[in-house]
C-alpha cells in the first residue's frame, strides 16, 4: 500500500514511523503546509518523500493529522480521488466532521480518534511507539464500504492499538469530559498561577502535582481551541459541572465543614479503582 498523510507533525509523523515497522505498507509520503515541517519531517525519517497536495491523492490510504477545521477543508479539496482510496481521519472530534464530509467520500472516509498524544508538538515530537497499545475510536456507519472499514481495522490493528466503535455525538460527548476539559482546566491554571506568581518562585514551589496537572497547557492552542469551537456545546456542559464540583469544594472549606470535604474527596479517589 502507498500511503499519504497530512500533517507531518506529533500525529502524522508519529502514524509514518509506526507503519514503517509493519510490512502493510510499501512507501509513505507526506505533505504539510508548513514547509519548515517537511524539511524536519525528512530528516527524521517520519516519511520517505515529501509530496504535492495532487500526489496525496494516489494514495491508497490518505492519513488526515491536522487540526480539526482544517480536516473539514481538506476533505472539500479529495472529493476527486478514487473510490478504492480510504481516508481516514485523526482529529478530536467526530459529530462536525462526520456531519461536513463530502457525500461523495462518505462510502471511503473513516472517522477515527487515536486516543493518544503528548503535549509535545511538530515533527520533532514525534515517535515509533506512541500508538502502541492505545485506543482509537472508529465512528462507523452504514454509508462506510467493507473495503475500507476493515483495511483501516487492519493498520490500527498493526500498529499495535485497541478498536472500538462509537457514535459521533457518543464520542464528542465522552471526549469532552475524558480529554477536552482536562486540556482547558490545564491552561486555566497555568494561567491562574503565571498571573499570581513569579517565574522564581514556580521553580522553586513546584512539585509533582502542579507539574503533571499542568504539563497539557504545553500543548498546541491551534489545535486546541479547533476541538474546542467544534465541540463547543458538549465542552460547555463538561465544564459547567466542574465548576459545580469546584463550587463544592470552596463552600466545605469556606464553611469549614471538613468531614464532608473528607467524603467529598474519598468518593473522587474510587475513580483509581476504574483507571
């Protein structure tokens, strides 16, 4: 198989390494806007070529690992490739792109979330195994050809991850408690503490807690506020019940009422027994 992807960054150079470690696929190519990234990308090895927008669409798989608007625009830009082309997509959000793909793509596109990342970003951050052993939803629905459903099961399969299938809305919705909140409330106190302190003294006070807590705030703003604005309403409502837990928290210990912020706080300890 030749396959193409889109965005040579985290996602996409990390995809071209771990299908180079499989015997599916004969090349990978690459394509990126960023020209500085393509470059990077090559002396890496995340691709073998680097490759013009028109020759992406030979491609026998086409990887979309860019920020979720532009995975709307781009499929707008493949409506001309062949019907035995599979394109699949790696955003973090489902229910938009679903919604806004090209009838005529429909039958070959695959809706999938890689449920994996760093807060590490370009060409640079890249590596072999970060999908080895992780999740990726597929958003399947009747409209998907065989063809395509099941050569996209058999790279995710390849390459060492766990499938499972999910609605776009069901996605969008769990996505935003289990990946975007987490990502907001990571800036909000980076924010929050760049504001109060100086630099000195986070170095100094850091520790472990303020440290992992805030590691995501690392991560790309462009593609985060992307996911934000397409899952803006199911965003919102995670968000808004945070900020009921976060309530609770500051009236127990406004009111000094510590055996109910004991409680409060042993019943959020039972989610390490999920985890």
């Amino acid at each position: 198989m030749l396959v193409g992807i889109v965005g040579l960054g985290l996602i996409g150079g990390s995809m071209g390494l771990a299908l180079q470690n499989t015997k599916l696929i004969k090349k990978i190519v690459g394509f990126d806007n960023n020209v500085s990234h393509c470059e990077e990308a090559l002396e890496l090895n995340l691709v073998h070529e680097i490759v013009n927008f028109d020759d992406i669409k030979k491609c026998d798989v086409i990887f979309l690992a860019i920020p979720v608007d532009a995975i709307i625009e781009t499929m707008r830009n493949l409506t001309d490739i062949s019907s035995e082309t599979t394109v699949i997509d790696l955003g973090s959000t489902k229910e938009q792109i679903v919604a806004k793909t090209p009838q005529s793509l429909k039958k070959q596109f695959i809706p999938a979330h890689p449920m994996t990342g760093t807060e590490k970003f370009g060409p640079s951050a890249a590596f072999a195994t970060l999908y080895n052993s992780g999740v990726v939803v597929i958003c399947k629905n009747k409209e998907i050809e065989d063809i395509h459903l099941t050569r996209a099961i058999q790279i995710f399969s390849h390459i060492g991850m766990k499938i499972f299938f999910m609605d776009p809305k069901e996605h969008d919705k769990h996505a935003s408690y289990i990946s975007h909140m987490p990502h907001a409330l990571s800036y909000a106190l980076a924010n929050s503490v760049m504001r109060q302190e100086n630099p000195k003294s986070i170095l100094i006070l850091a520790g472990g807690g303020f440290r992992d807590m805030s590691r995501v705030a690392k991560s790309s703003p462009v593609m985060w506020s992307n996911i934000f604005k397409q899952n803006r309403e199911n965003f919102l409502e995670a968000v808004k019940i945070f900020q009921i837990e976060l309530e609770k928290c500051r009236v127990m210990v406004e009111n000094e009422q510590w055996e109910q912020l004991e409680e409060w706080m042993k019943n959020a300890t039972t989610l390490h027994k999920i985890l």
